[in-house]
C-alpha cells in the first residue's frame, strides 16, 4: 500500500524529472492543491502523459505489480472539474493500491 503522503512525494519525484528533461519549464511544488490537470496546471497534454506514465512507472516498481492510474476513476474528477489536483490523486493511488 502506498500512504498518501508517499503519493504525494511520488508526484513530486515525477514532476522533478520531467522539469530535470526539459519536459516542464519551470519547477513545480506539490501540494494538495496543485493542479495536474485543467486551470491553472504547468503541463501540457504531452506532458501529462508522460507524468502519468512515469508515475505509472514509479507505482510498479514500488508495489512490485502493474498499477494503471484511471484519471476517470479519481474521485471528484468527472472531466467537467475545473482541475485534477495532486491530493485528489494521491487518494486515489492510496486506495487502488491497498
């Protein structure tokens, strides 16, 4: 099981690296309400893919077993939401991987 707060620092491990690639321009500090997704985030759609994919990446080699992350599974989050907030998703991994 991975806690919420290791979630949380999983997405700032993975917001790091795409910054470190040149993915993000600017540096991104995680916090419940940082948007991942929607107003107000610093990743554009080819970067939000590979943000899902290396979290994705993360999630496996942490648990040991394949973690797919379903931005439509994410509580609250029903693509009409004005963002998809890293605490939102740090619940949503605590719990599908429990």
């Amino acid at each position: 099981m991975i806690s919420r707060s290791d979630a949380l620092h999983m997405i700032q491990q993975t917001l790091t690296s795409l910054h470190d690639s040149g993915m993000l321009e600017k540096e991104v500090t995680v916090q419940d309400s940082t948007p991942l997704m929607g107003t107000g985030t610093s990743l554009d759609s080819l970067a939000f893919v590979n943000f899902i994919t290396e979290l994705e990446d993360r999630l496996n080699s942490e648990t040991s077993r394949d973690n797919l992350l379903l931005v439509t599974e994410v509580a609250g989050w029903d693509g009409s939401c004005v963002a998809l907030t890293a605490g939102a998703l740090a619940e949503y991994i605590s719990r599908v991987t429990s």
